[in-house]
C-alpha cells in the first residue's frame, strides 16, 4: 500500500515536471534571448514617397547603419496623409526593433489634423534618436520690391489681407508655419495652398504670391541660380547653406522659432537594450562624415539625441501645432 502510494506520487511529480517544462520551452523569449540584435534585415519605413529630403536622409543614414549592424536596411516608402499608413505599419509591428519608422514633425501635425489616428503616436511608438533638423525659409522672386523681412512685415501690417503668402497643402509644416507667422508678427495675410512646391514655385516666379514659405533645401538650386531670393530662414540659427541669411528671430520676431525634423522611432515595448543599441549606432551614423557631406547640401542640420529627447520633442511637438491648428481654425478631419 505504502509502495503504491510512493509511486503515484513519484508518477505525479514527473508529470508537473514535464508540464512544467513544456511551459518553459512554450513561453515566449525576450528577443535579446533568441540571438544577437539585428537577426535579420531591419524595416525603415518611410511616410513620404522616393526622392524627397526624409527619403534621402533615411537612405543616407540607413546606409551608414547597415554596415555597422552587419544587415541590410530596407527603405520601405508609404507615403499617405498625416503619415498614418507607415506609422500604423509600424506601430503594429513586433517590437523587436526590426521594423523601425522615419518619424518627422507631420507626426505630430497629425495629432491635431485628424479627430482619431488608428494608433496613440505616443503610447504605441518609442523614440530611438533625432536625426536631424530642417529650416523653412521666407522667399521672395528676384526681383520683389521686399529686401528685408522687416519691411516685408511692415507692409502687411500697413495693408491687412493683402499680402498673397503661398504653402504647400492646407496642415502641413509650410502651412502652419506661414499662419503662426501671422500670429507672431501681429499681421493679417492671405495664406493661399497648393498642391505641392513646384506650383508654389511657380506661383512665386509668376507673381502670383508675394512670399512662399519652403523647406530650404529644394529652393537652394532656385537661389543659387537667383530666380529668387530669402528673406529670413525660419529655425534659431542660421542655416550653414544661406548663412548670409538671417534668422526670423534676428529679422525682429525673436518668438518665432520653426524647424521641420527627422527622426527614428521603434514599436513600443522593444526592449530597452534593443533600443541602446540602435541609438549607438544612430548617433554613430549623424556624426559620420560621409553621411554630413551627403546631406549637408540639403540644409540639413544633422543631430543625434537620446530617445527620451525625441519622446520629449514629439511630446512638445503635438502641443505647439495643435495650438497653431486651433487658432488657424482648421476643423480636424
């Protein structure tokens, strides 16, 4: 009897311990447990299309990644309004840092522009490093009778609602740029949108706006061969690509402080040592010399951070322009 009992229990115990082995090998593993980070090709997606200044960084900056990681990094364009299509790629991926987005301020923007986004930019993304910052610039044609962007202002304080001030789309960067100006400056201007910087271009050169406000690096080509002119860049410093030209805050509107950026943000939940790495190599890639002279033609202003600093710009981000896009009126979508 004794005997019998012994061996029921000897026999339960060896089936708890196979129950709870099998547990073990069926639970899941932190990524970092599985095999050295990057296993295999990591993902940037990218939310604008081929050949733009976010396309052309990512490129720049994932070329220089992979050979530090030893993997291929794979630039996956999927532009889409407000940025959601790659975003939500991402933001739905397995946060093991193999899938990986190109972040900008449109992000942000994006919070403010759209009454419910499929993901929570903050709660279900991560920052991993800034990548770099990018001025806007007030332009004028060649031969606008505007010298100065004081005198520019003046006039429109003189004149309310006539001065024609051409952007890109109604909510992107360009757009809230020029409608905060007009609170910072104290003016009243006709903010007219178009569909994309070669109509803006256009229209500056045909007479039909009087300013345009534009990323710095496409109309670089246009102010070298002088078919127009800038008046002011918009960031706190002058940009290393016009540095003859002087800041807005210099120009007399020392509130006024705006720049387009990059980053690099993962799935939330990658695993703290995941992220360390990627921001080593990140930092490594912006100070890479090859990388600045590849992207300093652009206007870029290359600058690495620690992913808390980008949680925090992001942070900061979607409370400035969701200000600007409630005092513009611009009703969410």
């Amino acid at each position: 009897m004794t005997f019998l009992r012994s061996a029921r229990i000897t026999r339960r115990q060896a089936l708890a311990a196979a129950l709870a082995a099998a547990a073990l090998i069926a639970s899941p593993v932190p990524a970092t447990a599985q095999g050295a980070f990057p296993s295999r090709p990591i993902t940037l997606v990218v939310p604008f299309g081929p050949g733009g200044i976010a396309d052309l960084t990512a490129r720049a900056i994932g070329e220089a990644v992979s050979r530090q990681l030893g993997q291929p990094v794979v630039i996956d364009n999927r532009p889409s309004a407000g940025s959601i299509v790659a975003t939500q790629a991402v933001a739905s991926a397995k946060a093991d840092g193999h899938t990986l987005l190109l972040m900008s301020n449109g992000n942000a923007v994006s919070v403010g522009l759209f009454r419910k986004l499929p993901y929570d930019t903050q709660r279900d993304l991560t920052g991993v490093s800034t990548l770099g910052y990018f001025d806007l610039g007030l332009f004028v044609p060649a031969g606008s009778r505007f010298t100065s962007l004081a005198q520019l202002t003046a006039h429109a304080k003189a004149r309310a609602g006539k001065l024609n001030v051409g952007t890109i789309a109604v909510g992107s960067t360009q757009h809230l740029s020029a409608k905060l100006f007009e609170t910072v400056a104290g003016i009243d201007t006709l903010v007219v949108p178009y569909k994309a910087s070669p109509a803006v271009l256009g229209a500056l050169r045909g007479g039909e706006v009087d300013v345009a406000f534009e990323i710095v690096g496409p109309m670089l080509p246009q102010v070298k061969a002088g078919v127009v002119r800038a008046l002011a860049v918009t960031g706190a410093r002058r940009n290393p690509a016009l540095p003859d030209v002087p800041t807005v805050a210099e120009s007399g509107l020392p509130a006024y402080d705006v720049a387009s950026w990059n980053g690099i943000a993962a799935p939330a939940g990658t695993p703290p040592e995941v992220l360390a790495r990627l921001n080593a190599v990140v930092r490594q890639a912006v100070a890479d010399p090859a990388v600045q002279a590849r992207l300093a033609p652009l206007g870029m202003r290359l600058a690495a951070s620690s992913p808390a600093e980008l949680d925090a710009l992001l942070a900061r981000e979607i409370v400035r322009w969701g200000e600007v896009i409630r005092a513009a009126g611009i009703q969410p979508e």
